[in-house]
C-alpha cells in the first residue's frame, strides 16, 4: 500500500504531536527511575540505572498514601455530588419549561468566572466560622460550587441532544416523568455523564489552591499540596516529586481508560431515523 | 376501542401562534380518519393533544365517553407511533416491544407472549434480540408500528409514519396499514401533509389549515365537492386549475335557479347556480376533466409548454392565449410536443365555481360548456 503525500504529512503532524504531548510524561517517568545524582550529572533519554528508591522513598518516608487517599475522598465526593445534582439541573434546564432559563443558564456560568484567588480569603473565613477548616468537607463543598457549573452546562447541552420524541415516546406508552427520566433519559446520557464525571474528577484531583489554603496538615493534604511541599529549605527531591506526579496520574489515566468504551459510544445511534 | 373527540378545542402558544381555533371533530369508534393540511396547519399538534402530549387552551378532549382534557399521556391509554418511530436506541427489538406492557406492571409471561405473536405477524421475530441501530429502515417503521399493537390500547395515533420510507416502502407500508385497519377494527388518527396517502386511507379526512378545520368528508365527497377552493387546490394531483372571472345573470334564464354566465378571459362558459352571493368567482377545473383535442372542437385555443410523459398518462401544461396557465392530464396517445397548438375542453359537470373573495364554494350545478 503506498500513501500519498498528504497522508505522510498528516501521519508526520500527528507523530509530532503525540511526541508533543507524551514526553513530559515519559521524560518524569524516566526520571524518577533515575537517582538523584545522574539526573544532573548526566542527563539521558534513556535510562541508564534503574532505581526504585524515589517509589521506596515516597511511601515508606513521606506516607504519600494519605494524600493519596485524602485526594480519591475529596474528588469523588465532589463528582458523585455533582453527577447527581448535575443531571437532574441539567434534565429541568434542558427539558421544563421555566421562566427566568437563559438568566439561571448566565449565572451558573457566571461562577466559574471569578478567579479563583480572589475568592480564597472570604471562603476561608467562611469555612473557619463554620469549623471545617482542614475538613472533606471544607475542601468539598468549595470545589462543587466551581465544578457543578462545568457539569451543568456540559449535560444541559447533551441531554437536549436526545430526542424529545423518545421521552414523548416512553410517555405515551405509559410512563410517568419519573420513569422516562430513569429508564429512557438517563441510560442514554451516560456517555456525557461519564466525560463529565472524568473532567470533575480530573479538575478536583489536581485543584491546588484551594486544597493548599484550607487545610492545615498532612492528614487532610491532597496530593497536589503534599507534592508541592516535598520541597525542603536547601533542596529540591526531584526524583521524589516525579515519582509522585507519576503515581498521581495513575487514577485519571485508568479510569479515563475504563470509561474510554462507553465515551466513544454513540449510544444514542438508531433512535430515529439517520 | 373507542372513539377521540375533539369539542371545541383552541390551543394558542405563548408567542400567540394558533395552531388549532375552535376545532370540533370526531374520529369514531373503528374509523380511519386522516388530517390532512400543508405544513404548519397545526395537524401534527392536533395529534399531540389528542396523545396529551400538548394541553389545550380551551374546549374538551374525550375518548371514548371519558374526558381527558387534563389527564397526561401515559393515563389516556392510546399508542403513538411517531414520524422517526422514537424506538428506545439503548433496547433490543424485545424491550421496545415490551416497554408500555411492562412499564404496566403486567405479568412477564403475558408480555413475552404478546411481544411474540406481534413480532411475528410483523415479521421481526428473527431480529427481536438487535438492537434499533442494526435495522434498516422499514423493520424501525415496523418495530414502532409493533410497539403501538402490543399494547392493544384504546386507539392509534400516527404522526406521518411513512414520511421517512423510500417511495416503494412507502407504498407497501400503506397497504400493510390500511389491512391492519381492517384486521383490528382500531381507532385511528393517521397524520399527513401528502393527500394521496390521506385519500388512499382514510375512512374519512380532515383538512386544516392555520389551525382551522376546512372540511371534514369520505375522500370521494373531498375530492369531488370540495367545500372551499383551499381544499379544492390541496386535494387532487396535479392541483386543480383555478380562473378568476365574473359571473353575471343571463337576461333570457327562464329556468329553474338562474343562469349565469361565467367570464375568464377568453373562457366563457355557462352555469346554474341557486343566486350566487357574489359576481366575482373563480372557477376551478381538475387537469383530469380538461380534455387536450384537436382544434376544430375545441373552446380554448391554448398552446403547449411543457410534457411530463407518466407512462399511464402525460400531465400536459399549456397557456392560453391570455397568458393564463392550465395543466391538464391527457391519455399517453398521441404524445404531445412542447410548442405544438391545440385546443383544450372542459368535461361537462366537473367545474367548481367559489366565491373570489372568501374562496367558499358555491352550490353551482349543471355546468356546461357554452358551445355544445
């Protein structure tokens, strides 16, 4: 098979761009294989010595596993809240007739428009005087309020996607709003639920500020705080923090790919005519 | 079984469009009945209220003798099927069958019986276990068509369920319909804008327009004595000819109901009618009762400018001498020529006459031509 010169091209962008996108990540996985003293010494593509005493150090020294944990509790948490809350916001904005829509739509979008670092002062004396401080939910309920509109608008704007004619359809063979909610609607959002759910997930996982701002100590951490503070006074453990930033993107990359299936899915295909 | 009356029925949107005003009408108890009307007449949403699907603003909705003006859809017992069958993508064959028994809560064994005799006098039981996506398009027609039977409810809705099939499909899924009609002796409520699927189905046929009811009759009664020049132009293909002209009294009428003489440009035609309400008609004449014929017995010389060739029949259009346009239907012998001159006659007692300013028709009969 001989390939024309555009899709050498097109296969040549493309090589580029994953090589773009993929050496960060190799280039830390290779380094926190590497000791400490080679890293700057003599700095390869290759690794030359394999170690595993940054993934020893990390564990073993430091418990990164609480941060592990703190960040798994926190993010999801705030996704199975938002997923829930999400989708039923999403299904009244998308499918009921109410005045005041478009408004309700620009405000919830109007949320996430406030930079983050301007709000961390007030929610801080909020959160004090209410003593969750260096709680879940101290660190929960902040990341729900920014990332419940993201969910919001992402599923209002799939859900309208489904035919109208299908609920139309379960109703008048029978069903009440509660059932062609539940077995028409919701089964065939599930591709946009579960995007939506990696990108809440994703978003909680690695949000820095506000986990850096409302807890106190290395019980109520995430890993973004814990990794940021392996920094010590006179030096910097890259191989530690590497080893970390690896483990760290471990959770997002498998569930990314376990949802991959349903994703891609067109699930919705063959409902009507098309 | 039941009846679906519609009394006195206004549905008026917020934005102020009116897509039904004081519409009363009665699918009875076993009978086909077609809407009928051009697109944005408001007969998809007459279905709509009729499955509850849209609430009126005013005037009451029964079936059979309960009324259900404000009951939802799934407590009106009826079936839908719908213009793009609106099957359920993330179920098989099965469940889409099943779904409004066992949304019911009805035994599992009565379902699965039910799902197969209907699947199997639709011929889906080889593909019971696919899924929608993995159907052409005329097993969806079906499977849909299948979802509505199971149920055996009170009545049948249809919401231009042929629209989306090729045209020989189509053809075969009329008559498939219309035997279905007859084996079930079912309620139904068939939405068109194509009227000769509304003249080949129904029982009997209404046709809006903006909402309004324009006339509600067998399709032999529509087609033959339409009641107003709307319905007379919507149903019949190619569309009737229309002539405006005037009407005025013969002096020398002697006979019972006057005389009139009908003038159209160069048409002049003879008419009785019981006193006319207004002098300025229009005269319509189907291109099926307009005769192509040699020139020497013909009334209007007219001169031909386009053939379509049928096989069965060519639609032949020509313009007379005054500019005005006429189409007319003539056997496929002789073929006809672009260009080539010829006379064009009108077959006695087939013209309407309706009145030019309000379009209602006028009970005008014995028409003939006025050189006999």
């Amino acid at each position: 098979m001989t390939l024309r010169p555009q899709r050498w091209a097109f296969g040549a962008a493309l090589a580029l761009l994953v090589l773009f996108t993929l050496f960060p990540f190799y280039w830390a996985m290779v380094a926190s294989f590497t000791p400490d003293a080679a890293l700057f010494r003599e700095p390869s593509l290759w690794p030359r010595t394999i170690i595993l005493d940054h993934y020893r150090a990390l564990f073993v020294e430091r418990d990164f596993l609480t941060p592990i944990r703190n960040s798994l509790v926190v993010a999801g948490t705030t996704t199975v809240f938002c997923l829930v809350v999400g989708t039923l916001a999403a299904y009244a904005l998308a499918r009921l007739d109410f005045k005041g829509k478009p408004a309700i739509m620009a405000f919830i979008l109007a949320v996430t428009m406030f930079p983050q670092i301007s709000i961390v002062s007030p929610l801080y004396l909020l959160l004090r005087s209410l003593r969750l401080i260096d709680t879940y939910p101290g660190l929960i309920m902040p990341y729900m309020t920014f990332a419940m509109p993201l969910t919001v608008w992402i599923l209002t704007g799939s859900i309208r996607q489904i035919p109208r004619d299908l609920e139309e359809a379960a109703h008048v063979d029978g069903a009440s709003r509660r059932q062609s909610f539940t077995k028409i609607l919701l089964p065939l959002a599930v591709p946009s639920i579960a995007t939506t759910g990696i990108l809440t997930f994703i978003y909680c996982w690695n949000e820095f500020l506000f986990a850096l701002s409302f807890t106190l100590g290395p019980e109520r951490q995430t890993v973004p705080v814990a990794i940021a503070l392996f920094r010590g006074q006179y030096q910097v453990p890259w191989g530690q923090i590497l080893a970390a930033a690896v483990v760290a993107t471990a959770p997002v990359a498998v569930m990314v790919l376990g949802f991959q299936r349903r994703i891609v899915q067109g699930l919705t295909a063959g409902a009507v005519k098309g | 079984m039941a009846r679906i009356a519609l009394e006195h029925v206004d549905k008026v949107y917020a934005n102020g469009f009116v897509a039904a005003r004081d519409l009363s009408l009665e699918a009875a108890d076993g009978e086909l009945l077609v809407l009928v009307g051009p697109s944005g007449s408001g007969k998809s949403t007459v279905l709509r209220l009729m499955a509850g699907l849209e609430q009126v603003t005013g005037g009451t909705i029964r079936i059979g003798e309960r009324d259900v003006t404000d009951l939802p859809p799934q407590k009106r017992d009826i079936a839908m099927v719908f213009q793009n069958y609106a099957l359920y993508p993330h179920m098989t064959v099965r469940e889409n069958l099943g779904f409004g028994l066992s949304i019911r809560k009805q035994p599992v064994a009565l379902i699965n019986e039910r799902v197969r005799m209907v699947a199997s006098s639709l011929g889906l039981d080889a593909m019971l276990d696919r899924k929608p996506a993995q159907l052409s398009g005329g097993q969806r027609q079906r499977v849909a068509l299948g979802r509505a039977i199971v149920r055996e409810p009170l009545a049948f809705l249809f919401d231009e369920p042929l629209s989306n099939l090729d045209a020989q499909l189509r053809v075969e899924t009329r008559v498939e319909l219309s035997r279905l009609h007859q084996k079930l002796g079912a309620t139904m409520v068939y939405v068109t804008h194509d009227q000769s699927e509304a003249l080949t189905l129904g029982d009997r046929i209404a046709v809006l327009r903006d909402g309004v009811l324009q006339q509600v009759a067998s399709p032999m009664e529509l087609y033959s004595r339409p009641a107003n020049r709307f319905v007379a132009g919507f149903i019949g293909s190619p569309a009737m000819n229309f002539i405006e002209g005037t009407l005025s009294a013969e002096t020398t009428g002697s006979e019972s109901g006057g005389r009139f003489t009908f003038k159209g440009g160069d048409l002049v035609l003879d008419v009785r009618c019981d006193s006319p309400a207004s002098s300025s008609v229009v005269l319509g004449v189907r291109p099926q009762h307009l005769e192509v014929v040699g020139d020497a017995d013909g009334m209007l010389r007219a001169e031909v400018t386009l053939v379509e060739p049928m096989g069965n029949e060519q639609i032949v259009y020509v313009s007379l001498s005054g500019g005005e346009r006429l189409v007319a239907v003539a056997p496929p012998e002789p073929p006809m020529k672009q260009g080539e001159r010829v006379a064009i006659r009108a077959k006695r007692d087939a013209v309407h006459l309706f009145d030019a300013k309000n379009g209602v028709r006028l009970s005008c009969g014995g028409v003939q031509p006025s050189r006999d």
